[in-house]
C-alpha cells in the first residue's frame, strides 16, 4: 500500500499582485492627498469595527468559548466604530468634524505606536543583556529614543503619519510584486 502526501496549499501568485497593485495605488493616494485619504481610511476603519463588532456579538448565539472576551470585544469594537463614523455624518459642520474625528484617530495610533517602540526598544535592551550582542542594544536604544519622541510629538506624528504609510504601502507594493512575479 503506498501512500500519498496531500498537495501543499499554496498561494497563488496574482493575489499578491494584486494586493502590491493596491498598496501601490492606496500610497500614491496617501502622498498625493493625505488629508483626504487619511479621512477615507478613517471612515472605513470605522465602519470596518462597526461589523466586527456587530459579528462579535452574533457569533456569541452559535460559540460560547471565551464568551466574556468576546463580549468586550464586540462592545468596544460596536462603540469605537460608532464614535468614528458619528464624527463624519450628522452634524452641522461635516469637514470639521470629520478632520477632527481623523485627527483624534492619528493620534491614538501614534501613541499606539509610540508605545510599541518602547517596549520593543525594552525587549530589545533585555535581549542584549542575555547575550543579544550590540546590534540588539543599538535596536532597543533606538526604538526607546524613536517611541520617546513620538509620545513626545504625538500631533506631529499624527500629522506625518499618512505620509509615512503612504511610503511603506508603496515600498510594501513593490516588494509584493518582486515576490508575486518570483513566484510565477
């Protein structure tokens, strides 16, 4: 009797091409209109944890595991996506409030990401001193310096911030295309 290894599952080469497509075009964006496009992905984020809230809360009827966890999620989720998108319909001064509401949004992901360089720099540091070597002590000294001063700044990191992804979404994109056509 011979048996038969089952095929591998692999990922077919066009959809990373399409997705560098589109991270190429979603940076063209950001850098070509910031402001705008950083409003448009706020109002998608937005509406985006309205639904995984509201998915949330259903699937609790069908899986009770971590029902708890899941509660919460889905609540916060439901109500952080409420609060975005109410700061973009119903009021008397729409593009304020709608920048307003992208503004608060940046800068909650700079602090995000403020933090994180912190504790990667932390992690790093901690690494080095187990035996990590210099580059380890380097990265986590930097990571502290680079999370500090984005706490430190986090208005001018919330304002820098479209076009810094606009930059990674087309360096991203171009990578995904290298890889999607080795694939090939």
């Amino acid at each position: 009797m011979t048996a038969t290894a089952a095929p591998a599952k692999t990922t077919r080469w066009w959809i990373i091409l399409v997705e560098g497509i589109l991270a190429i075009i979603l940076g063209l964006f950001l850098l070509a209109s910031p402001v705008k496009t950083a409003a448009a992905l706020t109002l998608a984020l937005g509406i985006y944890w309205i639904i995984i809230g509201i998915l949330d809360l259903v699937s609790l009827f069908r899986d009770r595991t971590a029902w708890g966890w899941r509660l919460f999620i889905g609540i916060i989720a439901l109500l952080a996506g409420l609060v975005i998108v109410s700061g973009f319909i119903g009021n008397d001064r729409p593009l304020a409030e709608a920048l307003a509401t992208t503004a608060a949004v940046g800068v909650a992901f700079a602090w995000v990401i403020g933090f994180m360089a912190v504790i990667y720099g932390i992690v790093a540091l901690i690494a080095a001193f187990r035996g990590g070597g210099w580059g380890a002590a380097i990265m986590g000294v930097l990571g502290i310096l680079f999370g500090l001063l984005i706490l430190g700044n986090t208005l001018i990191a919330a304002a820098s911030l479209p076009i810094a992804l606009g930059i990674l979404f087309i360096f991203g994109g171009i990578f995904m295309l290298v890889v999607a056509f080795r694939m090939r």
